[in-house]
C-alpha cells in the first residue's frame, strides 16, 4: 500500500521497504534452488551449438527489400550439368522457387524438372552440418589436420565439372601435389561421342548439338528431349525447329525403348539394342554412296531410304546424334554428319559443348588403380561411386568425401567434408564453351559446410571465401556487376584445335548378337539418380511409363505376351553374373528384345522415404522389400555403358502392383466395349504435316454447338478473362510443368501407396495416350489442367459455394469453405479435381521452409486444382496498378508456362485482342477438349501436327 | 345374413384365426408385454455388435480422413452414396403403404403399415449418416443449411442437388416420424390401459396425448391422419426424384438421364417392399403373427414387387435404348461398359436379381412358399444395392477422359460401416418390436369381421378407455 508521493523529497527512502535492499536470509532450501537454476542453466546452455553467423536474415533489413515481396536473383541450376540459367524466386529470404532464366542463351527461359526439384536439397534436414572425422562430428580445423597429413599419390574423383573456377582451384590442387590425378565421370557417360572426335577430329570434344537449326533430326537411341546430355537447351531448340512452317524439322528416332524423345519422333523405328551400329554402318553406306565418298561397306536393305533420303536432302541443315556408348558407332555418326556437312552448323565443336567431360577409361584406370592399391588418398567431391559404379574406394588408402549429404560412398569415407548447397554459395558455370554462369547465394549457410572450392583452397594454404575466388577468377574477363546481375555473361572462348576430318578411323560395324538385353536408362524425373532423396522426382509420374516411386522391368507388348507377363509380375533378371527382382511394365514400342529398366534407384539415401504418405490401418509401404525406394541394376551394366547384352529374365511368380498415375493407356477406347464410331477418343485432336499445309484446321472435330443458350450466362467479363492454350505440338510430355506446378502451389507428395490408390496431388498432368496395336504405337503427350469452364460443372453442384466463379474468369476454389462432398469432382469431366485425403506431410521444419507462403496448405477433407497461379495474377496485377494500368500481356506467367522448355503454353487475357492467348484462340488449329459438352473451357489446346503417315487421320475420320 | 356369407365367401378376411378385438390386443401388446425371448437377445447382441464395429469405423474415419475409404480421384463416390441411396430406398415402402395405399383403402395395409414405418424411419437415419460421414469436413456439416449466420454473406448453393437433398431428406424423416407417431397414438392408449408397471402406464400416458378413444378424438384422430396421409403422399415420389437429381443433374454420362427419377422411384418401393418382407417374415415366424401376416398379404406385396420390378427392368432397358438412340459415344460407351466391362459382375448381379428374380413371382406356388418369397426378397434386396452401386461407380470409373479411368475396391473400414448401418437398423428395429406395438391393433380391428359373426363382442380397447376417463 504505497502512497503516491507528490515530490522526489517527499518519498523516503528509509520508509520504502519495497526497494529496500534488505539482508538476504540465504538460507539451505534457496542455495540448493539457486545452486539447480545455475547447473541446470548453465547445461542448457552448454547443449547449444556457439551462433555460427546470423539465422535470421535481414534483421536490419537492406533498404530496397520489402518483406512479402519477391526478388528474384539470376543464377544457374545445378540440377544436371546442363548449366542452364535460373531464377531463383526468394521470398523475405529465403528462395522458394528456380524458375527459367529467360534471357539465357542456351535454355532460353526453360527449366526442367530435376533443376526445379534440386531446391528441395536446399531444405534437406538430412544433409551434413559439418565435417565428419573417422564417423565423428569435427571440426574444420581438425580435418584440415587431418587431410593436409595425408595428401600423398591423390586422386580427386568428381562428376564433369561446369565451373571453371573449380576446375582451376582443382587444377591448381593436382599440380601442387606431386603424382595427383583428376578424373571425371558422369553416370550417365557421354564418353564415346567425346572418344569418337578425338579419333575423328583429333581432340576430345563433345560438340553442341543445335536442334534448333536442323531440318531433319535422326536419332539413334538418344533421348535428347529427356536426359541427354542437355535436355532443356535441345527441348527448347527442337520446339523451334519443329515450328509449323515450310521448314519443319522431320524427326525420326531409332530406337530400343521407347523414351520421351521417341514419343515425339515423327516416324519411331524400333532397333535392338544391338543393331544400333549395324544400322549406322548401313546409313552411313547410303549417305557415302549419294556423296560420292568411298565407305567399307554395301547398302543392304533397311528401313533406312526414307531417313536418309531425308538426310542428304538436308544436308548442312540435318543431324544424326547416337546415344549409344560405343565409339566405332560414334565415329560413324561423326563421318555421317561430316558426310552432310553438318559441322558448323548443327554440330558446334568450335565452341563445344563442355556439359559431359567424363571419361570411361579414366575411371577404368582408377578402378585399376585402386585394385592394385597403388592410390593415396582418394578425394571424392559431389559423385556417388560406390554406388554408381561400384568402384572399391575402400581400396584407397585415404578415402576423403566432399559431399552434402549420406550416401554409399560417404559411409566408407574416412573424411566427410560436409558441402555447402549450391543455392548457398558462389560458384559458376560454363555449360557450352562461351557462355559462363555466375551461381550466387540466395540463402546464408546452414550449418558448418564449406564449398569445394573453399575446401581445396584450405588444402592449399591459402584459404579463401567462395566469393573471393570465383571473382578473383573472372576479374579479367567479364563484367562483374552485369554478369550477377544477368545470372551469366558471354565471354571469348577458347580455339578448339581441330584437325580436318580423318576418315580413316571409320570402320563399319557389324550387328552384335542378338538375344535378350538388358537396357539401362535414365528416367526423366530421376536422370542418374542424384537426386533420389528428392520426394518430389521420385513421385513425378515418368512422362511416358506414368509410373512413379519406383524402377521397374519394361518389356515390349510382344515379349510379354510371349513370356506370359502381365503389369506388376516381378521377374528376376540376370546380366553380367549380378541379378536383381523387378516388376514388369508393360512398354508398348519397346524392341521385343529389350528388357528396360531405369538407373538411379536403389539407393541408401531413399531409406528416408519409409514414412511417406499417410499413416493409416490399410496402408502400404513406400519402400520395396530392400527398404528402398527401387533396386539397384548398376551392378548388372558394365561400368560406363547402359546395355548389358546376354540377360536372362525369369518370372518369379510373385507380384508388385506399380504406383501408376494413369492405368489406361490409349487414346481408343477398349474394342470389345466401342460403341460404333465411338473409338476414338478426340481429346487429342491431331493431324499430319501435309494436312496441315492442305489446311491448317486439319484433324479439329466439329461439334454443332447450339448458337443461343436457353439462358443468358452467368457471367459477364467486363474486365480480363484469363485463358490458356496449349500447343501440343510444341510439347514434348517432359513434365517440367507438372514440378513447376508442384512447387509453386504447394501441391503435397502423397507417397507410393496414395499413388497406388489413385490419388495422386498434382494439380497439372500430362496425359499420354497410345494409339496403334500392340508395340507398334504412336504416342500423344497432353497437360490437363483445371479447364477454368465458363459452364462449369462443378460451380453447379457444390452445395456450399466453395467453387466459384471470379469475374475474371477463373473457377476459384475457397478451400476453408469447403466441405469435401467431391461431387465437383465427380462431375468434372476432365478429372481434374484433386481431394485432400489425410492431412498430407508437412512434418518437417526444415522442408517447411520450401512452401510459397502466397498459396494455403490445405488441410484434409477440401478439394483443390489449379487456380491459374491466382498469386501470381494478382500479385502483378497489385505491382502494375500502383502506376495505375494492368500488367501487360506476358507480363504474368502462370508457373507451368514460365518453366516450359518448348515455350507450349501461352496465358492470359483473352478479352485484350492483341494478347498472345486471343491470338492463339484464333489459330485454326484451336480446339476445347470436349467441346460438345458446352461447359466452355478457358483452356485451349493446338492440335498436334506430326508428319506421320496418313494412318492417324483415317483413324480419326472413321472416329469421327 | 345370407348375404354376409356370399360376402365372406367373396372376400377372404385379411386376419385370420377369427379373432375378436380383446384377442387382437392381447396378441399384439403381448409380444412385447412378455420378457424378451433368448433368440430375441442374441438377435439384439448381433446387431448391437455390428452398431459398435461400425461406429469403431466411423470414428477411426472421421479421425482420421476420408483417405481409409476406396475413393480416388476418379471415383468420389462409391460406398457412401450406394448405401445412402439403398437406405433411403428402403425407407419408400413404408411411406407408400401408409400412405398411398391409406389413401387407396387398401385394407390389407393394416397388417404391415405399422413395422413398414418404423422401418422408413430407421432405413432414414442410416441414409441419412452417410451424406454427414462422406464429406471431407463433416464437423462443417452444418454449412448446408441455409440459416441466417455470421461467416459473411455465406449462403448455400440452391443449384445443388445436394441442398435439395438436405431438404429432401428432413423433410421426409419429420413427416415420416409425425405420421408413425400420430398412427401409434391408439395403440398408446391400449398400451396404457393395459400396463401393469406405474412406468409403462406414465409413458405410454404421456405420449398417447391422453387419448379418450371418445367418438370426436376418433373424428379429429382419423381426418389428421388422412391429411397427413396427403401430406406424405407426394414424399413417395419426391424423395426419391431429388436423390435420382443428384445424379441426373450431373454432366457424367450414365448418370444425366432424365428417366432417373421415376425409375429411382420405382426402385425404392421396389427395395422396400422387399425389405418389408424380409422383416415381416421372420417375425410372423419369431413372434407368432402368422394370424396377422398372411399368405394374403405376401401375395399382394409381392404383386407390387412383381409390377415395380418389372418398370425398374424397363427402366434398365430404356437406358441401353436411349443411349444407342442418343448417337452419343460417351452414353453408349458407359452402357456397354456396364454391361461388359470391368464392373460387369455387378452388372449381371444387379440384373439377375432385380430384373429375373422378381418374375418368378409370378407363379402363386411361389408366391405361396413364404421361405422362397424370404429368400427372394433378400436376392431383390443385394440386387437392389448394386443397382445403386452400378449407377455410381460404373458411370464414374470410365467417364470421358482415358487418362483418368480408374478402378474403386472398398476398404475394409467402408465395409464395416456398412455393416455398422445394419447394426444401426436391426438394433433399432428389434427395440422397436420390443416396446412398441408392431402392428397397428387400432386399424387390425377395423378390418376384423367384428360384429359380423363373432358371438360376443369383447370390450373393444378404446371403449375401455373412454370409460376410464370418464371414471
């Protein structure tokens, strides 16, 4: 009860028992409190790691940043060694999203799904905070120590190296240390094409490949549009290539499986595996004989004349490229494009491409090395040996691994140097001779890593941040500022001694033995399988096979029926004297002799994956019975090569069902239960090459619309109205759209069993339909997206008004309205409504941090599909309406299109006349998939034109 | 009296056993005036059992999401829907014999209106779970109702089917539940009257609203219950039409068909009816209403069953007609996909059961045999939720996109919830017969030939009341 006191000499001090400093009776209850607060205290503090550097950034925040803003940095993905430009989205500090860097001069705005997917390393709680010594957490300093003592007879393993930086500071390193050796090797080896021009050309080069200036593309097993070598960069180019004009470029693949590549070809051959040089052989006699050059061998028949034909007719402006790793077959490519006079123009080895820099016989040499125990210490940056090529680094007597995160190899590494993120630190690039990437960080380190770079430069003495060597390094050469800025920088490269061509080297191939071979490839959303830890790749739908989660054995139509194989039957499959148990899928197209299955699975690091998807009484695993996501087949393909003749496949008798997207396969309804005429199912509208010329409305199914409604429309645009078109000529199903998707709108992974059970999250998908019989098919590649109807059938039926429709023409989805009676999505008839299940995973902190804050986690029981990037629409439109005007067209990109590598999708307002997407409505070759039903969808698509045969339009007639 | 006995020869008494009034009371109210039987207990256990599994299923459900169901992106619907339209099929008969043939003067009615009540009742409750379980939010079950709240200007979709069918559905379980309330007061009364424990007395005082039995409570008790009778009629073909528009409103080929809500209709008395049946025989074998239940009764049901059956096999036909007139593939592709396709045992079962079956009772042997009418009854009974499951899940699994096609299995937890709503039912059910009169005694008597022939007339319950209250 203190009085107030009126003045300061009124309160005295002596009366205030309050703030009187009392004698403390400490007696033995509060020594023992104060005694348990002090240890207790003092020992949490203890248990906390020491403040490394500044969790939170931006807590003075820079000026020009505005939190809930975007910025985005230009940088280079890392996905692959593709190099391609980015954009890496950051929002209040942290990156979100890659997207395309549409000014680069190699991927031209596109990005695939595996540089999209890599941000998710970023947020991989699992990855290395710091060094390992002898299976200890250690410091820097103690592993320096350690390594510094140890650096005798070295050899430095990594993966083709992109930066230039790296490559000197390697470089610098080998030199330094006397007997030290570099070698480099990609899983996925392009090592032959390189072996071939060195024999041919005289120097070991890999040229680039310039799809965009060719008119006739004849491939031979290579899957340029999927996973060779640069696949958004030939995407991009082949797109162009293939643009409807007189000039359109005529594909033809030849080929063992069926790829993505195959699936767009304009006339597939299927070729077993081992006649891939026979043919060339017989190409190369046809193309010789027409040049007037002399070659070894006679033209015999094959199904060459028309590719060849083709070919000369096209000469300077054709391309023959050959996936297979044999260099006598390679050097047949190279005499057959010299033959053309196709150097220069669409093979580039002047500025070469320097995306595959590995080199087979060098790993060989290491390998032998290693057996004879003649190496050190063996340093391991960024690959995965053991596990790749099962190479016995244990051999080694120092086995140092610079790596991000557990793997094969990192368990039998003496040293684990923890790896900075590539999204963390500076680094660069130079994909193609020429053109340099600079990488920057977007994001402070998590943990105590050190990048490569920064590594070896301690090794050496003189330790230096990333920053200061990568710009130490291109100080001389660009310009600095305008380089970062740009996210690369054009730059003088560096003469490529080539000698004139030797024709010598050239011999002709003869057709190996035939039987039952084992193929290896590399699925388009896992390529190698680096990324195997990546939830996001492993649940990506494989463009053609639709399968996910897992590898499986494809065998062709034909071979099937033959063995008596059905979907999910596991089979036993014996190669090169390892065997590994595999499910059967069914691959229509693939050469009978031809058992497929795709690398990169069978990896430690998907042991993670055991509690994905939602936990529940029926539920089954995600892993297979190895606790893996799929199996391992590296052992059964000799080391640098994806062909193991000589397999052997026997059913087991057991059965995995595989986790398929789509179960259907075909474009056609089933025969015995058509309707008359009714076989054909015109969701994809298509027609031939010379149709098209004939005119250009070509293969579009006429619907007699009523002209009049019974009822005025609901709705009136008054302002925009937002509409989509998509090319399906111009796409090649490489499911860029389907991640760019995903990560955007924080669309949730569900796990093997969900997909299973045929409730698959993604809200963009692609269709693909077969049509033909048996493996002689054709394939159509379609993205299905929320229609955004006018009519919409599922505004009608949801009884509380969840689903509406904006006045700018979107079908707006309010998902804490709704309820989840599904009948939206029962009533949709394109299927593209997708229904929370369970509360699906968002359990780890770490990974949390990759969801964009601009779009609702939806919890369980709501409905959701794609709202046409509704974010980014209004995000634009609230920048462009402060200078008070709308955003101009092109200026908002829906996050399908942004990353689409063919540039197929166009968006936006259809009610502005000079827009892209009203110009595109008025193509001829426009069509709304079911259209009959008069629900008016604001997606459209352009019919597919493909210089097929005939076939496929009598089809369609009888159809329609 | 000689005319009296060409008219008995003319028309058969509908009650056997030459009861009087007293007997009718004294028999029916005695079934449940006695202890329960061990095969009525074991009876309850079972049913009472499947309740539990079934509500153990529907908490795991709700707990856990809507995913422990067989649904898929391509098939939203599946089990929930089937069983709600099976139940609410069921529910018809009821309605329609206490009220169309009230109407019609059916007199042989009498025997069944009261249990084929009680039965839409609780047929209504188990259909009624289903549209509050399958949503994905059912906590938020209440957002479709249209009542005046404070989330906004938020209202409900009054262009959904589903809003009609909340309408649709509340609106026929009050009515059904005043009409078998009002139709029990009489028997109430009797119930009071003749109850030896101060507890029966006091309730069954209670809820007979103090009937009298004097002539004017009769007037007012007999013109309510044909306006209500008028009231319930159009429910008949009401409900069952807004339940067929959930389906016929849809743009999903197999499901938009303009000929659903007469043959939905026809397919719910159809189900109901047998449904009826299959309870009624077992107890007119249970409990001894052999006297009540005749062979009389059977065959006028089973010639409902015989007529309903038939339009529903019309129905089925005039669908595979009118897709092949329509010229429209996707139709025609859905019709020939049920019929061939990868559900095409449903198809077949559907067809064999509801379409073959029901001719056989044709025949009066048959119709005479009651463990055949027994068992056909439950045949019509299966055949009549794969109908409802056919509709749902062969339209849905193939609809026009390939791409999407897909296959629906049930999990274990949708199939013990179904079986919890027949644990829901029967457990409902059997208490019903234990504590409330299963036949109607007040409208049994009226078609007694009281005071025709019988000797000595019994004093008739409500006289005894009357004289009660004026004691």
């Amino acid at each position: 009860m203190n009085p107030y006191w009126k003045s300061p000499t009124e309160r005295n001090p002596e009366h205030s028992d309050e703030f009187a400093p009392g004698p403390a009776p400490f007696n033995r209850r509060d020594f023992i409190k104060a005694a348990g607060f002090t240890v207790f205290a003092a020992a949490l503090a203890g248990c906390q790691r020491a403040p490394i550097g500044k969790i939170i950034p931006h807590d003075k925040a820079p000026e020009e940043l505005i939190p809930g803003t975007a910025v985005h940095y230009a940088s280079v993905c890392h996905g692959c060694e593709a190099g391609c430009g980015a954009l890496i989205k950051t929002l209040d500090g942290r990156p979100i999203k890659l997207e395309g860097l549409p000014a680069h001069p190699l991927s031209k705005g596109g990005l695939c799904a595996i540089g999209q997917a890599s941000l998710l390393g970023l947020y991989d709680s699992l990855r290395f905070q710091q060094p390992i010594l002898d299976g200890q957490p250690a410091t820097w300093d103690a592993v320096d120590a350690a390594v510094k003592s140890r650096l005798n007879n070295v050899r430095i393993l990594t993966r083709t190296i992109l930066s230039p930086t790296t490559r000197a500071m390697i470089q610098q390193f080998v030199d330094a240390h006397a007997g030290a050796k570099w070698i480099e090797y990609d899983p996925l080896s392009s090592s032959a094409i390189a072996d071939a021009h060195e024999q041919t050309h005289g120097t070991r080069v890999l040229p680039r490949y310039r799809f965009d200036q060719a008119r006739v593309i004849v491939s031979f097993g290579a899957d340029f549009l999927g996973g060779w070598i640069s696949p958004v960069e030939h995407t991009a180019g082949y797109a162009q290539g293939r643009k409807l004009d007189d000039q359109t470029a005529w594909h033809a693949q030849f080929e063992s499986t069926t790829t993505l590549t195959g699936s767009n070809a304009d006339k597939r051959y299927r070729l077993a595996p081992g006649e891939t040089g026979a043919a060339l052989t017989q190409l190369a006699a046809r193309i010789a004989q027409k040049a007037g050059a002399k070659f070894d061998t006679a033209v015999t028949g094959h199904d060459l004349d028309e590719a060849s034909e083709k070919l000369w007719h096209a000469r300077g402006h054709s391309l023959v490229v050959c996936g297979e790793q044999d260099v006598a077959a390679q050097a047949l490519v190279n005499f057959i494009n010299d033959l053309l006079g196709n150097y220069g123009h669409t093979l580039d080895i002047a500025a070469p491409s320097l995306q595959k820099r590995g080199d087979d016989n060098a790993l060989a040499e290491l390998a032998r090395e290693l057996n004879d125990g003649k190496v050190g210490t063996l340093i391991i940056a960024g690959v995965n040996p053991v596990y790749d090529v099962a190479l016995p680094v244990g051999k080694a007597r120092y086995v140092v691994c610079v790596a991000q995160r557990a793997d094969e190899t990192t368990a039998k590494a003496n040293v684990v140097c923890a790896e900075t993120n590539e999204f963390e630190t500076w680094s660069d690039a130079e994909p193609v001779s020429g053109v340099v990437g600079i990488s920057q960080p977007v994001i402070v380190p998590r943990g105590q890593t050190r990048a490569l770079i920064e590594t070896l430069a301690a090794w050496l003495g003189k330790p230096q941040s990333a920053y200061d060597i990568v710009r130490g390094h291109w100080q001389e050469e660009i310009s600095w500022e305008k380089a970062v800025h740009d996210g690369f920088a054009l730059i003088e490269r560096k003469p490529v001694a080539v000698k004139s061509f030797d024709r010598s080297v050239v011999k002709s191939v003869t057709a190996a033995a035939g039987g039952l071979t084992l193929v290896g490839y590399a699925k388009v959303g896992l390529g190698d399988g680096r990324q195997a830890f990546n939830p996001w790749l492993q649940e990506l739908p494989d463009p053609v096979s639709k399968v996910t989660w897992d590898n499986y054995a494809c065998v062709s139509v034909g071979a099937a029926a033959k063995l008596g194989l059905t979907e999910g039957d596991v089979v036993r499959i014996e190669a090169n004297g390892a065997a590994v148990e595999l499910p059967v899928y069914v691959q229509p197209g693939q050469h009978d002799d031809v058992v497929a299955v795709a690398i990169g699975y069978g990896q430690q690091m998907t042991k993670r994956f055991a509690d994905v998807g939602p936990k529940w009484i029926q539920r089954n695993p995600t892993l297979g019975a190895n606790c893996m996501v799929g199996v391992n087949i590296a052992p059964l393909l000799p080391v640098g090569k994806l062909v193991a003749p000589g397999a052997k496949l026997v059913k087991t008798g057991t059965r995995r069902e595989l986790a398929s997207t789509q179960t259907y396969h075909y474009i056609t309804v089933p025969e015995k239960l058509a309707p008359a005429g009714g076989l054909v199912r015109p969701c994809i509208q298509e027609t031939t090459l010379a149709e098209y010329r004939h005119d250009p409305a070509a293969g579009i199914h006429k619907h007699h619309l009523p002209k009049e409604d019974l009822y005025p429309p609901d709705h009136k645009y008054p302002g925009r109205q937002w509409a989509m078109v998509i090319d399906l000529t111009k796409c090649t199903g490489c499911s860029a759209c389907v991640l760019a998707c995903q990560v955007e709108n924080n669309v949730p992974v569900v796990g093997r069993d969900e997909v299973q059970r045929r409730r698959d999250m993604h809200w963009m998908r692609i269709d693909r339909y077969y049509k033909g019989d048996g493996d002689d098919v054709t394939v159509a590649h379609q993205p299905m997206l929320c229609q955004h109807c006018e009519n919409a059938p599922c505004e009608a039926v949801c009884p509380v008004l969840a689903t509406v429709h904006t006045e700018e023409g979107l079908n707006a989805q309010a998902y804490n309205r709704c309820v989840g009676t599904r009948y939206c999505a029962n009533n949709c008839p394109y299927k593209v409504r997708r229904f929370n299940w369970f509360n699906y995973r968002h359990d780890d902190p770490v990974e949390n941090l990759v969801l964009n804050p601009s779009v609702t986690v939806r919890t369980r029981g709501v409905m959701e599909k794609c709202s046409l990037c509704v974010q980014r629409i209004q995000e634009a439109t609230i920048v462009a309406k402060k200078d008070g005007k709308l955003p101009a067209d092109g200026v908002i990109q829906t996050a399908c299109q942004q990353s689409c590598p063919a540039q197929a999708i166009v968006f936006g307002d259809r009610n502005d006349p000079n827009s892209a997407v009203a110009q595109a409505r008025k193509n001829p070759r426009h069509y709304l998939v079911l259209e009959e039903l008069n629900v008016r969808p604001a997606i459209g698509y352009l019919t597919l034109v493909r210089d097929r045969a005939g076939k496929n339009h009598e089809t369609h007639k009888n159809a329609g | 009296m000689s005319t009296d006995a060409q008219h008995q020869n003319l028309r058969p008494p509908w009650i056997l056993g030459n009861k009087s009034l007293s007997d009718v009371s004294r028999d029916i109210c005695g079934i449940f005036e006695r202890k329960p039987t061990a095969l009525w207990w074991i009876a309850f256990l079972v049913a009472a059992s499947m309740l539990a599994v079934g509500s153990a299923a529907m908490i795991y459900q709700m707990a856990t999401g809507i995913g422990t169901w067989g649904l898929n992106k391509t098939v939203g619907w599946a089990f929930d829907i089937t069983n709600f339209v099976f139940w609410i099929g069921i529910g018809h008969a009821g309605t329609l014999i206490s009220a169309i043939l009230f109407l019609l003067r059916q007199k042989w009615r009498t025997s069944v209106n009261r249990a084929a009540e009680a039965m839409t009742l609780f047929a209504v409750m188990c259909a009624g779970l289903f549209p509050l379980i399958h949503m994905g939010r059912p906590w938020l079950f209440y957002w479709i109702f249209p009542y005046p709240n404070n989330r906004g200007p938020l209202w409900v979709n009054f262009r959904s089917p589903l809003v009609w069918d909340f309408f649709a559905i509340s609106t026929y379980f009050i009515i059904s539940a005043g009409f078998w309330y009002m139709g029990l007061l009489p028997d109430l009364a009797t119930i009071r009257d003749r109850a030896t424990s101060k507890l029966r007395r006091w309730l069954a005082g209670f809820f007979s609203l103090g009937w009298d039995g004097s002539y004017r409570t009769w007037v007012r008790y007999e013109s309510l219950y044909m306006l209500l009778a008028g009231l319930a009629t159009p429910l008949v073909v009401s409900v069952h039409t807004i339940v067929s528009w959930d389906f016929a409103t849809s743009v999903i080929p197999g499901w938009h068909t303009t000929i659903f809500p007469p043959y939905f209709v026809c397919g719910a008395v159809f189900s109901g009816f047998a449904m009826v049946l299959t309870l009624m025989l077992i107890a007119r074998k249970v409990v001894h209403l052999e006297d009540y239940f005749t062979h009389r009764h059977v065959g006028a049901m089973c010639k409902i069953i015989i007529l309903t059956g038939s339009l529903v096999g019309l129905a089925y036909l005039t669908e595979f007609f009118i897709a092949a007139y329509s010229g429209n593939p996707y139709e025609q592709f859905v019709f020939i996909n049920r019929a061939f396709g990868p559900y095409s045992w449903a198809y077949w079962i559907m067809v064999s059961c509801n379409v073959i079956t029901p001719q056989l009772l044709w025949f009066k042997r048959i119709r005479g045999n009651l463990m055949i009418v027994f068992l056909l009854s439950l045949v019509i009974n299966v055949g009549m939720w794969f109908e409802r499951f056919v509709i749902i899940v062969s339209s849905l699994h193939r609809d026009y996109l390939p791409s999407s096609w897909a296959m629906y299995t049930p999990s274990l937890i949708e199939v013990l919830t179904f079986i919890g709503t027949f644990g829901l039912f029967f457990s409902a059910f059997l208490l019903f017969c234990r504590f409330l009169p299963m036949i109607a005694m007040a409208e049994v008597k009226g078609v007694l030939r009281e005071g025709h022939h019988a000797p000595a007339p019994a004093p008739a319950a409500p006289v005894r009341a009357a004289q009660e209250v004026e004691a």
